[in-house]
C-alpha cells in the first residue's frame, strides 16, 4: 500500500516539524447563522411588533380622533421607524422580493416625486389607496413609511386630531398604509422562520443554487450589509442633507425630516452595522486577524451612534449651525476609518474577493 | 417634466394598472437596457445585456476577463472585448442568434475597447503592436464576421479608450503611454520616460489631426479613459503613476484646436480618488459627466460647460459608469456587486446583485 505509506509519511513529518500554523478559513456558515439569528430574525421580528402596533393605533386614531390618538399613532410610528433603521442595511433575502424595500422605503426621493402622488391621491380621493388589498398594487411611493410620514406630521396631519368628515379619507389613507406595512413586515419575518426557502440558501448553499453557491457567497452579502451600511449613513444619510456649507445644505433630502426622525433613523442603521459586527461574526475575524481591532471599531462606531443620538435639533436647524457641522463632519471622519479598518481586515480574514476593480487596474 | 422611471414602473406593479397603460405610452418607459463584463462567484466571465428590473436579458461566458462593450449602431448587436492583454472579442446579436467569436492577430492584443463607425460597418479597437512597443487600431468588418481588414496608427503608446466625435469622422484615442508586453504580462516596463497623449486622427484616412500631451510634470498621469460630452468636448480621466504623495488632478477637458485643462477636486476629494480613474461617462444630455474612482470608492460628477467639480457619492468599488434616459442620471457599477443609480447632486439608490461589475458598462438605446 504505497499510498498508506506515503500518508504515514506525510504524518510523521508533520508530527517532527509540526504542523505550519496555517489559519483556518473564517467558518462562513457559522458566521451566517449568527447574523441570522442574533441579528437578521430578531430585527425584522421587532419591527414587525412595532407594525402591528402602529396599525393598530392608527386604526384607533381614525375610529376616535384626538390629539392624544394622534400623539399615541405618531409614537408608535417613531417606534417603527427606529426598528426598521436597524434592518434598513439588509438589501437581500425576502425583502428584496415583490419590490418590498422600495414599498417599505421609497427613498431618495429626489424629485419629491413620491410626495407629489401621496398628495394628489389625497386631493383627488383616490378610493383605491384607502384600502390595504388595492394599495399593495400601486405606487411603491404611496405604501411604505415616507407616505406615512407625510399623512401623520405632513400639511395638515393636525386636522388628524379633530373628527371632521374631510379628514376622514387621510386618516383611512394612513390606516391602510400602516396596515400594508405591517403585512410586508410579517411577510418578510415569514421569509426569513426556519424551514423558509429562503433562509434554507441562506444557511446551506448549494452549488446549483441561483443566488448563493457557497456559505462564502452568504458572507460576502453580509460583508456588503455591513460595508454599504456605513457608507449610507456616511454619504448619504448625513453627507449629502449637510452638504459642503450651509448654502448648499439639502436638510430636505435626508430621510423622516418631517417627523424628526432623521437622526434615529442615522442611529438605527448604525446600530444595525454594529449589531452585524458583534454579533454576526465578523468581530471575531478581524479579532482572528489582528486582537484588539475589533474593539476600536466598535469604539469608533459607539462613539458615531452617540454622538448622533444626542442631536435634538431638526436636521434643517443642525445644517444651519457651525458647531454642529464641524461635529458631524467629524463623525464621517470616524465612520469612514471604521469602515476601511473593518472591511480590509474582514476581507483579508475571510478570504472575499474585494476590489475586483479597484486592485487590478486598468 | 421629467417623470422617476422608479416611481412610473412602481406605479405599474400591479398588473391590472400595468394593462391599463397603452404600449406606446409604456413603452416609452420601459427600463433602460444596459451590457457590461462581470464575473460571477464562481470566477466565471460574462458579458451580459440586462435592465434593473428583470435582470439579464442575455449573458454569454466569456473565456476569460472582459472589459468594455461597444454598442453596433442600429441596435442589431452589442460587442464585448478582452481585458488586456487579451485576444477575444465577441459580437452578440440582440436576437437569438449565436454570438460572432473574433480574434486579435497573433502579434497584437486587445486593450479592451472599441468604437463602431456611424454606419455600423467597421469597428475600431485600440490594440497593443508589442513587439515593436506601439498602439494601433485595429478595423473589422462588422458585415463579414469581424474579419480585419486593416490597422491604422494610434500615434503613441498604450491606446486605450477611444471615441468619435459628433461628425461620425473625427477620431479621439486616449494613449495611456505606458508600455506593456504580454511576456511580462501586465508590468509596466517604461514609468519613467511614459508621456501619455490626447490624439485625435481621422477614420478614413488614417491621418494624424491633432495630438496633445500634457505638461512635463504630468508625463506620468496616464490618460486613460475618456468621454465625448456636449460641443465635442472630450472628457478625460487618468491615473497616475508618479509618487503616492502627489495627487496630481485626475479629470481633464479638450476641444478640438485648444489646449486640454486638467481640473482639481477640492483637496479633501483628490485624496480620497487614490489617483485612479476608472471610467468616464457622458450623460444623456451630454452636459454632465461621471467619473468613477473604484480605489477611492467615490463617484466624481463634473460639469462639462463650466468644467467644474459637482460633488461626489460612494460606491464601493465603484468603476462602470453609463448614462441613462435622464439627464444628470446614470447606471453605477460595483466590483461588489452594487447596481446603483446616482444623479449629479450625489444622490443614490442600489441594489444588490450577484456579479462583481467589471470596469465598464454601455447604456443600450
């Protein structure tokens, strides 16, 4: 049996010199189930309990108009706001199916297009927009949160409040967008329960499968998640509302301006990338990489979140003021290190193909 | 008034209202269609016809990386090319005919662009004469299989992206100006005596009409990739080979018969472009520009007329650039696999995709 010798041959070397310290690959699929459940399941099941419960309260708003109702809808609307921010970052899986992102979160709305239907629906009484079955068929700009927004803190949302007839037909508009809402956030959560098709790819790809043909492929969305999160928030979401100076500030272009919201919604797409970070396994391969790292990206993205957290002007008055510019600009300073230092390191450390273009000139 | 395709196809989703729309008016609509070199998880090659709505539309594997694709004018086929220094390329009809597999000779390779005649009849490719250390264009007959049927001078070294201008004639070759040798892959062999040009010839004749350099302190700003905008100005973007503390300006301007001007970005921005353009885009209009920068992750917008900075958005990895129907508005790739649209002001909004987007991508009109 040469093929047995040569293999105790093989061992025994190894056994004299010892084995090189060869770093074993990242485990893809653990990292996958960790993101899954520590971060992914329990973020879409917490915005889907923030959506019933704004369907419901926008369901008892029109059923019995005050200001405390209208207080008490806008409440669970900031609630659901703030747990979508932290699974806005996720651009795969269920919510990517039947258009559900965009219809979740039209957003940018460049060209105020988005607004322009929420408003001629109203003016015009559109029926078909008061009813959750029809609405589901129109626009995605009529049925998700920046339409909710509109319809609760928007012109004329305070008229909400009183029981008068004209406002019946806003209060129905919301109440079927709060409720077209939530089926898209159970239908996800239901996208994502164990035994899903989906969630099946996800934790076990398979080389004939359409969208991931190895748990390394699964990593490298995540990876992305993580990644364009950052750079959303960075560029996005605070880069382009402040833009170079006061003058050329587009405080209307950052998202939920209307009901404050912007900067929990900044906070609530960080605490999503850390969460991935922590949680999802990527902590520990920069960890693996280099020892200590992890912990000044997380520094650094805590630092980021509170900072963002303590902001209590509206985004129009924080664009306006100095001081708080010369702040924010720092904290894009600090979410860009964050975001080079962890993605080189996961990159390395879990073996991605990265910068197909960038490395390799031409 | 221009109408958010986003929002119009939206408004669509259901099929009933989408019935209700009359094809003309939908048509009018439809989603732009776009091709562009990519490779999958699984390190395989393609080339692919696709829209952000139903994905590919056609994809042919390729034996090894791409690069850009030229569109046939008429519409009938779109044409993929070899990275460097590779020898295919391949014409992909529109219908369901089988692609036209065709080869550089056996002396020269393909830097991986190309340019149709207005007629649709010869194609243009830069190629590599390596032997003897020069840049010629190759011509195929698009009628007869992509046979060549002859080579003119690309006046200088390392030609790379090309164009035409307006009058159909007037021929724009971006010279890189480094030298490469297939033996030696893809190593640089002459950084330090490299003088890049804007050469403008003329197609039919071959002649040379005007050839610009830059100046002295910039021979290593490779001119690279280039753009016709509106007025024939020609857009340039380059990358730069000198010492990583310089950051030299990257985007330049020309039009026929005056001097180039290249156009710093506000400091902060030439630093974050890690002095590497990727690509350059006209938009639909032609009076706005895109510049990717995939090292920096950051697209650059540029205001031909003024010849001006407009601001920037990221995108990882970031490189294929093409217009879409609107103006200010363009497609966005990414080595990360983001599909994106972004608009002058910065704005951007992606999705997620399966590919890792190769340098360059073609709006398909």
């Amino acid at each position: 049996m040469p093929v047995l010798r040569s293999v105790w041959l093989v061992l025994a070397l190894v056994l004299i010199w010892g084995v090189p310290p060869a770093r074993a690959e990242a485990d893809h699929g653990a990292i996958a189930e960790a993101a899954l459940t520590n971060v992914i399941r329990p973020g879409y099941a917490a915005f889907a309990d923030a959506t019933t419960a704004l369907d419901g309260r926008v369901q008892a708003l029109c059923d019995e108009p005050s200001a405390q109702a209208l207080d008490a809808a806008k409440k669970t609307f900031a609630e659901a706001v703030k747990r979508w921010s932290r699974v806005e970052i996720f651009r795969f899986g269920p919510v990517n199916r039947k258009r559900r992102y965009d219809r979740l979160f039209y957003w940018p709305d460049r060209k105020g297009i988005g607004l322009r239907q929420v408003q001629r629906a109203l003016a015009d009484k559109d029926e078909s927009v008061i009813l959750a079955d029809t609405l589901a068929d129109k626009s995605v700009a009529l049925q998700g949160l920046p339409a909710l927004e509109y319809l609760l803190y928007g012109d004329g949302a305070d008229a909400l409040s009183h029981a008068e007839p004209e406002i019946g037909f806003r209060c129905s508009f919301a109440a079927s967008v709060a409720t077209n809402i939530d089926r898209i956030a159970h239908a996800v959560t239901e996208g994502w329960r164990e035994g899903a098709d989906f969630t099946k790819t996800f934790l076990s790809p398979g080389p004939d499968d359409p969208l991931y043909h190895a748990p390394k492929d699964v990593t490298l969305e995540l990876f992305k998640a993580f990644t364009s999160g950052i750079e959303l928030v960075r560029d996005q979401k605070l880069g382009k509302p402040l833009g170079t100076s006061p003058e050329t500030a587009r405080p209307k272009l950052a998202a939920f301006w209307r009901s404050g919201l912007t900067f929990p919604n900044m906070v609530g797409n960080l605490e999503g990338a850390r969460a991935l970070f922590a949680k999802g396994g990527f902590a520990e391969v920069v960890a693996e990489e280099s020892p200590g790292v992890e912990n000044s990206i997380l520094f650094d993205l805590d630092r980021v979140i509170k900072v963002l957290s303590a902001v209590d002007q509206p985004i129009a008055e924080v664009v306006e003021d100095q001081a708080q510019r010369n702040k924010l600009e720092a904290l894009r300073v600090a979410l860009k290190s964050a975001r080079e230092t962890a993605s080189s390191m996961i990159a390395r450390g879990a073996g991605l193909s990265f910068g197909f273009n960038a490395l390799d000139g031409d | 008034m221009q109408l958010d395709r986003r929002v119009f196809l939206a408004s669509l989703a259901g099929t009933a209202a989408a019935l209700a729309v009359p094809k003309s008016v939908a048509a009018a609509f439809k989603a732009e269609r776009f091709a562009a070199a990519r490779m999958d998880d699984r390190g395989i090659y393609s080339a692919a016809l696709f829209d952000l709505e139903r994905g590919d539309l056609r994809a042919v594997e390729l034996p090894a990386r791409g690069h850009d694709v030229a569109l046939r004018p008429g519409g009938s086929e779109w044409v993929a090319f070899a990275r460097r220094p590779g020898r295919f390329g391949v014409a992909v009809p529109m219908n369901k005919r089988p692609p036209i597999w065709f080869e550089s000779k056996p002396d020269r390779h393909f830097f991986g662009h190309g340019v149709f005649s207005p007629d649709g009849r010869l194609l243009y490719t830069t190629e590599n004469d390596y032997d003897h250390g020069r840049g010629v264009i190759g011509v195929r007959d698009a009628t007869g299989g992509y046979k060549q049927i002859g080579e003119l001078d690309g006046y200088g070294v390392g030609p790379h992206d090309l164009a035409l201008l307006s009058d159909g004639r007037t021929l724009v070759i971006a010279n890189g100006g480094i030298l490469t040798h297939p033996d030696s892959y893809r190593d640089e062999l002459n950084l330090n005596t490299m003088q890049p040009s804007l050469v403008y010839a003329d197609l039919e004749t071959g002649d040379l009409l005007e050839e610009h350099k830059l100046a002295r302190d910039l021979h290593q700003l490779s001119i690279r990739h280039l753009a016709v905008a509106q007025n024939d100005t020609v857009v340039f973007g380059c990358q730069y080979h000198g010492a990583d503390e310089d950051t030299p300006p990257l985007i330049g301007f020309h039009r026929r018969g005056e001097q180039p001007v290249v156009v710093q970005t506000p400091s902060t921005t030439q630093t974050a472009l890690h002095n590497y353009i990727g690509s350059v885009t006209a938009d639909a209009a032609g009076g706005i520009v895109a510049a990717s920068a995939p090292r920096g992750g950051l697209i650059t917008y540029w205001d031909v007329a003024a010849r001006r900075f407009l601001g920037t958005c990221e995108l990882g990895d970031g490189c294929g650039l093409a217009p879409t129907h609107h103006s200010a508005s363009f497609l966005l790739t990414s080595g990360e696999g983001w599909l994106a649209t972004g608009e002058a002001d910065g704005t951007l909004s992606r999705q997620s995709s399966r590919y890792h987007w190769d340098n360059h991508a073609i709006l398909v009109r």
